[in-house]
C-alpha cells in the first residue's frame, strides 16, 4: 500500500494485514495502540501536514516529550516526504535557535509547556507554523491529527531521498546536521532485524529517548519492520522496567541501563524469560558485561553506530560475545583501519582511524559542503574520528576518540563546546574539558579551569555560569581550578595528561 515510498513501505511491510496486532503497549497505563490506528493517525498527521503547507523536502523540526504523537509525526513526515528534524528536548533556547537558523523548518512542534517561551523564537527564526505535543499526548498536534481523516497517498520516495536530518556536534562547537536518506534508514533496519533475529513474535523494552538514532532508527524501525511490539516508556525507570521484563523478549539500552539495573533486586528472575539485552552508544565496561552474564545467564550483544551511519559493526547473536569490543562489520558494511593522516590502510592489529562504507552511510552534512568533503571520501568511505583495531579473529575493538569526544549516559558531548561557553565566563582566562572514568555514566564532563590573574573563582560559580546556557547532559559533574594547562612544546593543551590526573575522581561515586 506504501510500495512507492522507499521508507514507509519497509516500516509498513510486516503489518499490512495484522491491523489488530499490537505495536505499542503503554507502560503504566492499560493503553494498547495497534498497528490500524497506529498508522491510521501517522496518515492523518500527513494530511495536516499538507493542510499547513508542509512540502515534499521541508524539514520539520521537533523538540517534544517522548510520545506516540511523535512516532506518529516521524511516520508522517516519511509518508509526506518531509524531512524529519528531532532535537533533544534538554537543549535550551539558545542552542535551538541555532537549529532552526541552520535547518530553517517549516514547522516546529515543541513541548506544551514551552509554547509560550519558544513562541517569539520561533517567529524571528521565520518558523511559519508552530504546534505543540505534551507529555499526555494532547496538544494542538494531535488536535489537527484528529480532525483530519485517516488515508493518505504517500508521496513517492526513492532510496537516495532525504528522509531525517541528526545534528550532531563538532569540534568548533558549530552543531552538524547529518542527512539521512531513506536506503541509508531502512537497510540498516533492515540488516539489524535479521542480524539480531528480531520477529513478530518479540516484545521489546522501549526506554530510550527517540530524538536520536539509537531509540527511533535502530528500536523504533527494527520493530515495526519485525512487525512486533513495545512496551513504551516514557523515560529509563528501572523499576518500571524490572517490572515489565517478564512481559518482554528484549532490551535495547545504553551502558548506564544495565551498570543500574544490575542494582535492582529480582534481576536474575525478571529476566528470565529474555533472549536479547543489546548495549550502545558509549563503551560498555568489561566488569559490567562480566556481571550481567554471572547475574542474568545473557551475554550483553554490544554493537557501535554512530550518528552519522546508524550502525556499523555488531557483536554476534550465535556466537562469542566478546566483551570489550563491538563485533564484526555489519552484512553490507566495509570497514577498515587507516593510518589518520595518510589514509593508508594498516595491517590487521594496528591501530588507526576507522573509516567505513556502506548503504548505511548518511550523505553529507547540511549546509556545509566542505566539512563533508573532509569526512565524506570521495569513494564513499567515512572517517569515522575513532581509534580502533580489529583482532587476529575478527573483532574490531574502539580504542580511543579523536576529536576527545566525550559519551556520557550514552549522549555525544564535544569538549570544545563546553570550554566555549566557559571561556566567556567573567574571571575565567581558559579552560579544557575533558572525559574521565564514571561508575554509573560510563564517563563525567569535567573542566579544568584557569582563573584571569588576581581573580578569585569557585567551582559553584562556574557551574551558575553554566546555567541556561548549556542542556544538563553538558554541563559538567566537577570544576577543578588550575594554575595553568599542561601543554607540549608547541603549546597545544595536553588533555591526556589531565584525564590520567583525575581519572580517580569518580572512583568512589
């Protein structure tokens, strides 16, 4: 019914027929939405869309509560051939102001509760339509999704067209909004569905947030593309979770997910009846993995993705689980190990950039030309600007960031966005921030401050300083204030020095 739009037909496949069938189930409510009205209401929010002017190619951007008001907008952006723009709800109204000058949407939906606030905002960023989504699923969206009628003819999408702009930040601090078309979405669905085994028959814990890749492209379109179920939660409660474990087949989550779930009493028999625990988006500790299985009987599959290219490489689902490396190459994905300045390709067990290449592949960064040639080879390969390895049988392990990227509770954060704004801070002469080791976070933002000469600073002052200006995930968890910055010969700050300086700072958190 969707065949010629490339995206929706494969999100739609496995449930033509099965209109009764549930796909979400409502954790903490007796709420159950079935596929029929799921995508009955996606339809309906693509003609509102077309009813506010809406055209094939616009973005729409969205920084709204996790609902299924917002899988459904997702859904009708991809039948509309809009172009659809999540963006992290904790990002203030200085960072978002940035997004819609860049992405220059037609239409921003936002928190209920925000309307008022991001009202002038959205009007001097020349937004022409502004709607809102609350957290219990009214708000003036789902009133225009309402009084339309559900049918809608999905506009023609082919594998090359955009589908979603991810704005992922960059080492000036200026944010990059990655294209992803629809091939690059739906093969790699597609791929990870057959890859983890995932069917009709699985019902899967939905805790993560759904404005990036790991909660929507990877759980969201693996379930509707399996034709199975989730049960939805509307943040990570771990109780909640425990308690619906029985109900559940798999788990999608991020590191923190499993160091706290590992805390909870009744594991072992809540999990009993899984068959899947999958880790992502930051490093995944050896003990951790090592404790799960002692706990559980399951081995953690971890794989890497980023946001530029969904998912690269997997651990197997027959076969080791080898803890501390994310797995082979992904069906389709070519990846290899680079020498970072020349490019040249190393032997297996050296360490180098990883650069891969695949249908997964997004293709270039809005609005900026030059910084996609520079990541984006001309033979398809992408420079990835991590630090691996691949091992004599096969695995390939993540040994370092370039960049000092730092990945805290499974968010991205980019140190010198941070030492930006703390740079502007009165009193301050410098800063570096840096990632170091955290029980329960994988890794904690931590600046190490230099004060102006004569100058007294606290670290309560700079974190005030702080407020407002950056989400809550960036700001750092310690100020340390220094005398000066460790630097090399040619005065570049030496932020390995820092890191093994207070990498104990959170040992005893």
């Amino acid at each position: 019914m969707y065949d010629a739009n490339h995206l929706a037909h494969r999100l739609r496949a496995a449930s033509v027929g099965r209109e009764d069938a549930p796909f979400l189930r409502h954790v903490g409510t007796d709420r159950v939405t079935s596929y029929g009205d799921f995508f009955a209401n996606a339809e309906r929010i693509a003609n509102a869309l077309r009813r506010m002017g809406v055209h094939v190619g616009d973005r729409v951007a969205v920084q709204a509560p996790k609902t299924q008001t917002m899988l459904e907008l997702y859904l009708g952006c991809v039948l509309s051939g809009a172009v659809f723009l999540p963006l992290n709800p904790a990002y203030t109204e200085s960072e978002l102001r940035y997004f819609l000058g860049d992405a220059t949407p037609t239409l921003l939906v936002c928190d209920a509760q925000k309307h008022a606030a991001l009202e002038g905002l959205a009007r001097n960023c020349a937004v022409p339509n502004l709607m809102t989504i609350a957290a219990d699923e009214t708000g003036t969206l789902a009133d225009a999704r309402d009084a339309e009628r559900p049918g809608f003819d999905p506009v023609p999408r082919n594998a090359d067209d955009l589908a979603a702009i991810l704005y992922t930040s960059g080492t000036t601090g200026r944010s990059k909004g990655a294209m992803l078309s629809h091939g690059a979405l739906a093969s790699n669905s597609e791929t990870l569905r057959d890859y983890w085994h995932f069917t009709s028959d699985d019902v899967l814990i939905h805790a993560l947030p759904i404005f990036h890749t790991h909660g929507l492209f990877v759980a969201t379109n693996i379930t509707l593309m399996a034709g199975g179920s989730c049960l939805f939660l509307q943040g990570f409660d771990e109780g909640a979770i425990l308690d619906v474990m029985p109900q559940a087949t798999a788990l999608m989550g991020v590191p923190t997910f499993y160091t706290r779930l590992l805390r909870q009493f009744g594991l072992a028999y809540a999990a009993r009846n899984m068959r899947l625990f999958i880790s992502g988006s930051a490093p995944l500790l050896a003990e951790t993995h090592a404790r799960w299985q002692e706990v559980t009987g399951h081995a953690i599959l971890e794989r890497y993705g980023m946001t530029e290219t969904n998912m690269n490489t997997s651990n197997p689902y027959d076969g080791e689980r080898r803890a501390g490396t994310v797995g082979f190459p992904l069906p389709g994905v070519e990846l290899k190990i680079c020498e970072p300045k020349t490019g040249a390709e190393l032997p297996r067990g050296e360490i180098g950039m990883l650069e891969v290449r695949g249908p997964n592949v997004f293709s270039g960064y809005w609005n900026m030309p030059e910084k996609t040639a520079e990541e984006l080879r001309e033979n398809g390969f992408f420079l990835t600007g991590d630090l691996g390895r691949v091992d004599e049988d096969g695995y390939v392990h993540i040994v370092g960031r370039g960049k000092d990227l730092i990945i805290s509770g499974g968010f991205n954060i980019y140190p010198k966005e941070v030492e930006a704004v703390i740079d502007d801070l009165p009193g301050v002469l410098e800063s570096a921030v840096i990632g170091v080791p955290h029980p329960d976070m994988g890794e904690a933002v931590v600046a190490v401050v230099v004060p102006q000469e004569g100058r007294g600073l606290m670290e309560a002052q700079v974190l005030a300083g702080l407020e407002g200006e950056l989400a809550r995930f960036k700001q750092p968890r310690r100020v340390i204030i220094a005398d000066d910055l460790p630097r090399n010969t040619m005065g570049k700050v030496q932020k390995n020095a820092l890191r093994e300086d207070h990498a104990g700072l959170f040992a005893s958190a």
